[in-house]
C-alpha cells in the first residue's frame, strides 16, 4: 500500500479523493428530492384525478413545489462541481 | 483499438474564446448571443404590434397568447388581480429568459446562456432588489422587517427559532436557489446533449467496426433529449417568472 502511494505523483491521491467526494455529494443530494418530487408529483396526480376541473391551478402548484424541492439536489450539482473545482 | 473516450472537461465545454477585448471582460459568442435574443425579443414584439387588428393573424396571434399565459399562468396565479400591472415586466423577463435558454437546442449555437452563472445571478438580484422595494413601499421600511421576522400566528417562543430562518430563507436563499436553480438545470442539460453528442461521434468514428452500427443508439437518445430540452428551457423560464412574481406578490401583501 505504502510503496503504491509513493509511486503517484503529486496531488494525484489529492485528486482522486476530490473526485469521489464530488460523486458522494450529488449522489446524496439527489436522494432527498427524488423522494419528495415523487410525493409532490403524486400527490398532485391523485388531487387532479379526484379533481379534473381543478387541475390548471393544481399544475401550477406543483411546478411549484418541484421547483423549491428541486433546488437541494441542484445545490449539490453545483457544489460537486464546485469540489472538483 | 481504443474503446475509450476522452470526454471534455466541463470548463471546455462554457467558454468560448474572446473575440473582442481581454480575458476579464471581453466579448465572447456568449455576449452576441445575448445582444441577438433583445433584438429578436424586441423585433418580434414590435412586428407583433405594428399592425393590430381585432383578429389577429401571425406573429400577432402567438404575441397575444404570450401576453395571454404570462396574465393567466402567472400573475393569476400568484398575484391576483392587483399583479395585473406588472404583466409587462413579467412578459420581458419571461421572453427574455426563454429565448437565453432556446439557444440550448438551437443546431450552431448549441449553448445555453443561461448555464453561465453571472446572467442567473444578475436576474436574481434584480428580482431580489425589486421584491424588497415593493415590500418597503407598501408597508414601510419597519413594517416590513417586522412582517419578514415575526410572522404573525406563531407562538413567541418559538421566534427564537422562527426568525433567524425566516430573515435567512428571505434575504440569502431565496435569491440563491431562484439563481441557482435556472444556472444548474440548463447547465446539466448541456452537458447531457454534450456527452450523448460525444458518446454517439466516438461509436460512429470507432476504430472497432463492430461499434460503429450501435453508434445509433445514442445518437437516437440524443435527438428525444433535445425534445425534452425544449420542454426543461420552457419550464425553467415558467418557473423563474412565476417564482418572481410570487416573491413579489408574497412583498405587496404581507401575510396575516
């Protein structure tokens, strides 16, 4: 293990690790706001089936609702970018 | 043989060269983009205009049902009726900003302007400055601290938790995530339309004969992705406008 560090060049290891941190921060940034745009949009299905004439302000709303739960996963698609810098 | 693919890094793939001035403010295609969206904005609108006639043919008729969408999809929605005099602000700001996007899926451009950082951000902080004018004038420099801080039908000791999060979600979040919301998605969508554009040159000039038939395959995938840019840029503009108008409807009447 030792040996195979000392081979690599500088800042390599330092690289690879920044790398791998940017693939964990958006891979857990998207889980949270998957599960919830999921619970928006079905919700939003179930109140338009029940409700088809109220379905125009429905839509609004949830385009609403996806684009504030959206924003958490988009934070951390800027931020792996950010890390990999 | 090489099955390997050398995929540009993101930097190569939002800067363009200067072909104007220095490195810190130049004019790239980036601007001329920019410059020709005010002017097709500008030059549909006044041909739009020019001859009005009560029914309406041509760029008239698509005119019209844009002022028709931005009043009933928009302000409606989220202002009501008082909101009805801001329908030209919201208009420009939704043309302007559907046209950026359009650039995304336009064959020789290719280029989202909005997946630079720096226009999101400065339409963020014109709405940012706008919503918190509209609320000063309308209810006063102290009483609209007071409505932002201390939301009225919350327990008092709970203000100690309610009112730093209510003074930091209004004043920092709100104009970071509408910035940062427009910048990243159009951002991904781009580098999804390059690495499938990528994925689909390296099958077809493959040096394995055998690949090069799949080269289709993503190639397919990236003519649906650009139909579903289309629908993104849309809804991206959609929701940037309507958030602005919630803010600033949220700024006229203070909740009670």
């Amino acid at each position: 293990m030792l040996h195979v560090l000392a081979e690599q060049g500088a800042g390599e290891l330092e690289a690879g690790l920044k790398t791998i941190g940017a693939g964990i921060v958006y891979g857990g940034a998207a889980i949270g706001p998957g599960i919830g745009i999921g619970i928006v949009v079905g919700n939003a299905i179930t109140a338009m089936a029940r409700q088809p004439e109220a379905s125009g302000p429905v839509r609004t709303t949830m385009f609403l609702g996806i684009a504030f739960t959206e924003a958490l996963a988009l934070f951390g698609f800027v931020l792996a970018f950010l890390l990999k810098g | 043989m090489t099955f390997g693919l050398e995929f540009p890094a993101v930097s190569q793939l939002v800067q363009w060269k200067v072909i104007w001035g220095s490195d810190w403010y130049g004019v790239t295609r980036v601007t001329i983009q920019i410059i020709l969206s005010v002017v097709i904005i500008l030059a549909f609108f006044l041909i739009a205009g020019s001859k009005r006639k009560l029914v309406p043919t041509g760029a008239q008729n698509v005119a019209e049902s844009a002022v028709d969408f931005v009043q009933e999809g928009i302000i409606l929605q989220s202002m009501g009726e008082e909101g009805l005099s801001w329908t030209p602000f919201m208009l420009t700001l939704f043309s302007f900003i559907l046209v950026l996007n359009f650039w995304e899926v336009l064959p020789g451009f290719q280029m989202p302007v909005t997946a630079h950082i720096a226009i999101p951000a400065e339409l963020a902080i014109l709405i940012w400055v706008l919503f918190n004018a509209v609320g000063i004038k309308s209810q006063g420099f102290f009483g609209y601290l007071k409505g932002m801080a201390f939301p009225p039908g919350v327990p008092w000791p709970l203000y100690i938790l309610v009112t730093p999060i209510e003074i930091v979600s209004t004043l920092f979040v709100r104009p970071l995530s509408l910035a940062v919301r427009l910048f990243a998605n159009m951002l991904a969508g781009h580098l999804l339309l390059a690495s499938f554009a990528v994925l689909s040159a390296g099958m077809f000039t493959a040096e394995a004969v055998f690949l090069k038939p799949f080269g289709v395959l993503p190639f397919g995938l990236l003519i649906a992705l650009m139909g579903f840019e289309v629908l993104v840029s849309f809804l991206q503009a959609f929701i940037f406008t309507i958030l602005a108008a919630v803010y600033i409807g949220l700024a006229m009447h203070p909740e009670h």
